[in-house]
C-alpha cells in the first residue's frame, strides 16, 4: 500500500517561500461584508440568518485547536460515498435503502470513526478504527497504513479470538470483507461523509460567522482547519482508491482528488472561498501562534497566504486541466473562476479567466472551459443543456449564473463575457416554462421521485439573478409566482447595498403587467409540448417529451405526464437508484417499459435526440398536440402520438390518447397511473401463479446478463410481478386506480379516481406491478401497469383517460375506424356528445364541415360546435 500512497505534503509545507500578490478579499470585498453586516443591523432577516450561523460555528470554536486540526484526514483514509451499493448493510441487508441513496449517519464529534445504519441501528466499524488510525501516524501526524497496529483490528464487542464474531465488522480502512465475499468499505464512507464532509461544511460555517460578526475568532479556527486542509490537499488522489473498489462521483472516470472530479467542484470552491473570505485574518497573531504551534515550526502570514495559494488554489487550476476536478458543465468553470479571482493576480488571473472561453476536449488535459462555443453547440434554442434532465441542466444555468456573479464582483476582468449570449438568457427563461401546475414539472430523465411535487430546476435565486440581468418582466411574474404570489419577502442576498430594493420593483411590475398566465407551450429545441387548461384549484396540465433520451435522460420518447386534482397521476419513476451502471437502473427506471410510451420488440428505444411536435394548439375547451419521432426504433417508419385534453366543465376533463407505430414485429402500448389499488371492467384475467412478466421460473429483478451488451437488448420484464392476463379484452377494457395522494399535497382528501379506457385493443392486455427506485423516501411501493402487447407491424392504441372525483362524468365511449382515420365519440354524463377525428392525411369531417387531419367538435341540443381544428 506504500507504494501507492506518498503523502509529500510536509515537504511542499516546507517549500512554499514565495510571496503573495494578492492583498484583499476579492469575492468577499469589504464593501459586501459592510453590507452583510449592515444589514444584520437593519433587518430581522439577516439578524436571524447570522444567528443561525453563528449558533452552529459556536459548537466548532468551544473545540479544542488539536481537535479541529484532526478533523481532516490525509490521502491514505480512503473515500467511498457507496458502503455496499448491492447488498446495503451487513445487518440488515437492502432494508437501508428507504432511508435514501446516502443513509448512512454520521457524529464526528459524538462518534468518531462510526457510521450508524438508520434502519436497524447497528454501528459499525466495529473494531476501534480510532486507536487504530492513531498507531498508524508518523512523526507528521500522518496515518501510515503498514504503521498501524493490527492487533486492533478486532471486534470490541467480541474480543475473544474463538468468537465466531471476533472479525466480524472489522475495517482497517480497506473494507470489511463477510464470509461471502462481499466488501463493505465502511472506514471509506466515514472517510467522505464523517471527516471530509464535515471539514468542508465546518469551514463554511466558521466562514461565514466571520463575514457576518467580524468577530476573530472564528477567522482563526477556520484558518487552522484550512491550513491543515492545505497541507494535505495536493496529495488527495481519489484515482488510487477508485482502483481499490471504492465509489464516488467521478462519472465513470476513476479521476478526482478528496472526491470523485463531479463532486469535487464543491470541495474546491468551498476553499477558495474561505481562503478569501478568512484573508484579512490571517495577519492575526494569536492565529499565528496557535497555527505555529500545531505545525511545529514558525509560521509567518506571509507563508500562510503562500501555501493556500500554491497548495489550494494552483492546486485547482491544475486539476481542473488535468481532469481531477470536472463535474457537469458549468461545475468546474465556477471552480476556476473562483481560484482565478480569489488568486487575484493580474496575468494569472486572466489567464485562469481566459480558459473559461477557450475550445478543449472533456478529457485527462482540458485545453478550455468552452464558454463561448457551447452556447452554439451544446446549449439549445430553448435554453436547455444536453442531459435531458430538468434538474442536470438546472446546474449549467445555476454554475454560469455563479461566474457570471463572481466575475461582476471582481469586475476587472473584460477580455470575455457570455451575459449577452441570447441562449444565455433563454437559460432562465427555460425551467419556467416546465412548470406544469403550482407543485409540480415533468420528471424527464433523472428527476424527482414518483409523482412527487417540487420544481426542480426552478429556483428563486435563478429568477432573481434574471430579472436584475435581463429586466424583462416575464422573471418578475416568475419570481412572484415563486414567492406565493406576493412581493413582501422578496429580496437579494444579504451582501447586497439595498437587498429589499427588488420586492418593490417586483411589486411596480405586477401592478404593470400582472400575474405569470399558464398556456399550452410548446419547447420545440428541447422537445417537451406541455397542454395548460384551468386554474389554481383546476389547473390541469399534460406533458409530453419528445427530446434526447441520453445521458440524464430515460429512453422515455414520446412519454407522456398528466396532471390534476393537484397531484400527479401518470408519474415517471424520476430519479434511479443509482446513476450509474446499475442494472434496475437501465432495465426499469431508465428503461422504455415503465414509462407511458410504446415499446418496439421488447427492446428500450434506440438514443434519440429530437422528434418534432406537428402541433400544440389551445382551442375552445381543448387543447391538443401531435408529436412523432423517427430514430427511437429505426425500424419504425412511423412513431406518432396524438393527444387532446377536452374540458368537460370547469372541475372536470378527459384526455384522448391515440399512439400510432408503423414497423418492427412486436409493439407494447405501456400505461401507468399513481400509486393505488385498481378494479379492472370489461377484461377476464388469468392469474400467472408465480415468477414475472420474465416468466414463470423468471424472479423478480434476477440478473438474465443483459448488462453485457450494454443493455441494448433488455426487455425490463423481469421487474413486472403479480401478472395478470386477458388475450383477448372487450372492446371496452378499462382498470380504474383508486388514487392514493402518495405525497399528501391535497388539503383535504378526496375519492379521486384515473380510469383508462383502452379502446379496441389491438392485442393482449396485461396487468402487472412494478417497483419504483427503492431508496428514495416516500416512493410508492409499486405501481400497477397496464400493458398492451400486439405481434404486428402495424398498431393504432386508442385510449380514453378520465380523473374524476366521486362518480364518472362519462357515460358512453365509442372508436370506429376507417383506413388510418380513428373517429372517437364521448359521450358525457350530461349528454353532450364529443367527437374527436385523428387521421395521417386531411380528411373531410361532417358534420363539423371542415377538412382536416385532427378535429374535435361537440354536439349538444341539436347544434354542433368545432371546438379545435388542426389541418
């Protein structure tokens, strides 16, 4: 393992010699700090937002200087967010995973070295790792792994060598290893969110106690764990422990520093900034006695300074161009312009800055942080990024905005600037336009979890930071809308001169413009058409996403999302276990089958970037949209869904789903409401007495090696269970759900119901129970599926869905067929008789006399009404 492991850190300690050009706070100027601090004098706000601060930074200075300078453990304590991604605890098994994806607890200061299972209880490791790694330090104070005493390495509970449970639990920081061969990295976990994860958080607290009170004290307790984080960081090779089996977030590369290189962005903008923030501290002299006397040898300012800015901030720089620290696009940007500025010396400086709008490859040497051309390339005319996501592209727009800020603030920067950009803007404008009803977006790709509320990607600092750049009045609306529909409240951080100057310019625009109006929107560069009818209590909204299926994305084309009753009711599964290579991931969550979609030859679709919406239109109490995609299934010379949303009354509406698929041998027309028990009309059903959609003999998630070619020919059936079958269906079949409000979003409950109604079925109907992403708190515990398998090379799906409270508000369905022409008749429960017409071509439409390829009239007390024509 020495070989492996050089810690040569005391050495580059010793080296730093050079003097610091830098001589203020750059992002923590002395004008914003005066601000902060007038404003804790002028505001209950900020008064409470120090207080908080400093209530917690007051635990971390009552600590002892040796205490706080143990706190951050060196290159050989490995880091590992996963303790054992597949067999979760060694107690409890896969029980862990409803606490969430990273549940593990963690007490620095009440259980050092511990972490505690919050589904059984059981700590672990369960030698005393402390004793352990205390015998392993060197004459530096730097655990040595070979130095370590090992006769430590045993269970404390069990010290008798003959107890069968003498080892058991035992880690000496390379995993604990069970009598199966499974490796729990315990120590590893500890190591990323007990010691690092706590460094980081401690040092942004003391921070910011400081900022806010002025008070030296806490500048010296940060400026004692920074140093010690200096002397360490240069030699934090996460690659090494990646080879040894530990997980982090390094997408795949094996690469980064303390963190795998996403997450280690944040570790490198956390120290520049305390280094700026704690800068004017550090001529302190009892800071520098108490710092002299824990390094063991004189340490002036000067050399103090020099060592952040070799060790931290040229440490950055260097590993952002070598691939150590590169996160999602924006990530490591912020990262080097934050050192750029905190580093503050002028042709550095903007060199570092100049990067950031160079060309250069994502890779092991980055020649450029591409500013300028991924405003051409990779940003699109929505605004969007390229990982489908809402929330994975909300971190391009959040990170520019951050560069955006902190190159203002520095303001000596001109060479560049990507403010004008006109994508730039339409970045802010984007995540807006997802908003579906008050709770809720869409969760295309890697997003949320099943059917839960929040706007992810929409955020009011975003907003804020838009309508002070842009003054357009649309992020005004936005940010009044965010903030409950009210300006009282709404203001800009605590470091600016007037924060509560923007509730009343918000205020001036409402009066002028009034409030955000939802409409049918369509984002065609993106590829999401979303349909708006009704307001506040009876918004209702559908979505249907016809983007790129890659990356964050699911290969979900052509999915569809209904909302109403303020919940969602045809959730996707959002966010997977894990996102990364995870079978349940790319054989359920990510997968074709359990979204509302149709599958071609049991296969998930092919990558697909964008179909194209024919239409989205509002009409008179309706709205519609046609949308098609032609790579999904390169066999398919057709791939269209045609939906309408037709108002019945104010509370009450259905929608019209008609999906048409032209190539390959086997379709599967796969729908899917909330969680909920269902009743089943006008279908026989078999019971399949064991196994999965798989098969009998097939188990629920059982490994049929799929993962060896990528997945490309996973059927996903295998996640289906309690299988129920009807060959051959009425022309009526239909499933109602019994809506559980999963998430507790309505105020008071209700007898809610979604009903679909398959019309016609081309084949079989099966219905089947499938499991959403397990550790995510608060998913349902399945969800039952409708799906609708067809061995053709041509299928028309006709479905009518109806949410209704109580009673049905449909009386009579019908769908007749002529050529590719569906004609389907509703008819309401109060007589009025909808007639909606779909065809690939224009056709004549009586008795609405129109021609067209999508109608819908009504008729009710012998007149008709055309209500929406689409030609």
């Amino acid at each position: 393992m020495t070989t492996h492991i050089i810690i040569a850190s005391i050495a580059a300690v010793a080296l730093v010699t050079s003097v610091s050009a830098k001589t203020a706070s750059t992002i923590y100027n002395p004008q914003r700090v005066e601000n902060a601090r007038r404003n804790i004098e002028r505001y209950e706000w900020a008064k409470r937002q120090r207080d908080k601060v400093v209530a917690n930074a007051e635990v971390y200075v009552a600590l002892s200087d040796d205490a706080v300078w143990n706190m951050v453990t060196p290159q050989s304590i490995p880091r590992g967010i996963e303790v054992n991604m597949e067999k979760g605890c060694p107690k409890c098994g896969k029980e862990i995973a409803k606490f969430g994806n990273y549940p593990w607890k963690t007490d620095v200061l009440g259980k050092p070295w511990k972490i505690e299972c919050p589904s059984c209880g059981e700590i672990f490791p369960k030698n005393d790792f402390g004793r352990f790694y205390e015998s392993g330090k060197d004459e530096d104070g730097i655990f040595r792994y070979e130095k370590a005493d090992r006769s430590l390495l045993f269970n404390t509970d069990h010290p008798d060598p003959a107890d069968p449970l003498h080892m058991y639990g035992v880690d000496d920081s390379m995993g604990y290893q069970d009598e199966n061969g499974n490796v729990y990295r315990l120590v590893a976990y500890y190591g990323h969110y007990g010691s690092w994860t706590t460094t980081l958080a401690v040092l942004n607290v003391l921070q910011n106690a400081w900022l806010f009170t002025g008070d030296i004290k806490y500048a010296r307790k940060a400026a004692l764990l920074l140093y010690r984080v200096a002397m360490f960081y240069p030699d934090m090779d996460y690659n090494f422990w990646s080879k040894q089996g530990c997980y982090n977030s390094d997408g795949g590369t094996g690469r980064g520093k303390v963190y795998g290189c996403i997450w280690e962005t944040s570790v490198a903008d956390t120290i520049s900034h305390v280094y700026d923030a704690i800068y004017p501290a550090l001529d302190d002299p009892q800071l520098l006695a108490q710092l002299s006397k824990l390094a063991g040898k004189t340490v002036t300012a000067t050399e103090f300074r020099s060592l952040c800015e070799k060790n931290l901030l040229h440490q950055i720089h260097d590993g952002i161009i070598s691939g150590d620290i590169q996160g999602n696009q924006g990530m490591h940007q912020y990262s080097m312009a934050s050192a750029a500025v905190v580093l503050d010396l002028p042709e550095v400086t903007d060199e570092w800055l100049d990067w950031l709008f160079l060309d250069g490859a994502r890779g092991p040497t980055m020649t450029g942080g591409n500013m300028t051309s991924l405003f051409a390339e990779m940003v699109d005319d929505d605004g969007m990024g390229n990982e489908a996501s809402p929330s994975y592209n909300s971190i391009w727009r959040v990170m520019f905005r951050k560069i955006s800020q902190v190159l203002q603030v520095y303001g000596r920067y001109t060479r560049n600037s990507f403010v004008n950009q006109p994508k730039y803007k339409k970045m802010f404008e984007a995540p807006n336009r997802l908003i579906v009803i008050d709770k809720f977006v869409p969760l295309i790709g890697d997003t949320g979890k099943t059917g839960g509320p929040g706007l992810s990607g929409v955020s009011m600092p975003d907003t804020v930071y838009a309508y002070n750049t842009f003054k357009d009045p649309i992020f005004a609306q936005m940010a009044y809308f965010l903030n409950g529909h009210k300006a009282d409240g709404l203001r800009v951080d605590i470091f600016d001169s007037d924060p509560e100057e923007l509730g009343r310019q918000i205020q001036k625009e409402i009066d002028k413009h009034g409030e955000w109006t939802p409409k049918t929107d369509v984002m065609p560069s993106y590829g999401c058409a979303i349909l708006r009818r009704g307001s506040k209590e009876n918004a209702r909204a559908l979505s249907v996403y016809y983007g790129r299926n890659t990356g964050h994305g699911h290969r979900d084309t052509l999915n569809i999302e209904l909302f109403g009753h303020g919940l969602d009711l045809m959730p996707d599964l959002g966010y997977p276990e894990f996102a990364t290579n995870w079978p349940p991931r790319y054989e359920s969550t990510d997968h074709t089958i359990t979204h509302n979609t149709v599958v071609v030859d049991r296969k998930r679709q092919e990558r697909n970037r964008l179909g194209k919406a024919r239409f989205a239109d509002d009409g008179d109490g309706v709205s519609a949209a046609e949308v098609y995609a032609g790579m999904p299934y390169r066999q398919c010379s057709l791939y269209q869904r045609t939906i309408a949303m037709v108002d019945i009354d104010e509370d009450d509406f259905y929608l019209v789903d008609i999906f048409r698929v032209k190539g390959g041998e086997e379709h599967m027309y796969s729908l899917h409401g909330p969680e909920g028990e269902i009743e089943t009309s006008g279908l026989n059903l078999v019971d399949q007495p064991t196994g999965t959609l798989a098969g009998e003999d097939v188990e629920l998630y059982a490994d049929l090696g799929y993962g060896a070619d990528g997945w490309a020919n996973a059927t996903g059936y295998q996640y289906f269970y309690n299988v129920r079958r009807d060959s051959k269906p009425t022309s009526e079949a239909a499933i109602t759900y019994k809506v559980v409000d999963t998430w507790n979003c309505l105020k008071e409950p209700k007898d809610l119901r979604l009903r679909f109604n398959v019309l016609s079925a081309p084949g079989e109907i099966v219905l089947a129970r499938t499991q959403p992403p397990r550790n995510k708190p608060g998913n349902p515990n399945n969800l039952w599926y409708l799906l609708s398998p067809n061995k053709a090379k041509e299928s028309t799906y006709v479905s009518v869905i109806e949410p209704y409270v109580g009673k049905r508000t449909i009386s009579k369905l019908e769908r007749h067929d002529d050529g590719d022409t569906v004609t389907i008749t509703v008819t309401t429960a109060s007589g009025r008789k909808d007639t909606i017409v779909s065809a690939l071509t224009p056709v004549d439409v009586k008795p609405s006399k129109v021609t067209a390829r999508f109608v819908v009239f009504s008729e009710e007390a012998g007149k008709v009404k055309t209500r929406l024509v689409e030609p």
